[in-house]
C-alpha cells in the first residue's frame, strides 16, 4: 500500500513537471478518487 502511493506520487510528480496543470488535474482527479474508493473499501473488510 505505502509503496504504491510512493509510485503515485512520483507520477503525479512526473506529470505536474512534464505537462501543463490542467494535466496534471486530469491525472490528479482519478488519482484521488482510487485513494478514497481504496481506504472506504479497506474500512469495509
């Protein structure tokens, strides 16, 4: 899990430094999302 959001935030890192900020909201967006939907899934189990 730790590594995972280490991975995250190198892409997110990557991208917010390659492209432009709409972009990098593009990316971030999902990104969110799968944390949140991940962490209320893990507190279900």
């Amino acid at each position: 899990m730790i590594s995972t959001l280490i991975a995250l935030v190198f892409a997110i890192v990557i991208s917010f430094t390659k492209y432009y900020h709409w972009m990098f909201l593009v990316v971030l967006i999902p990104v969110i999302v799968n944390i949140y939907l991940s962490m209320k899934r893990n507190k279900n189990n």
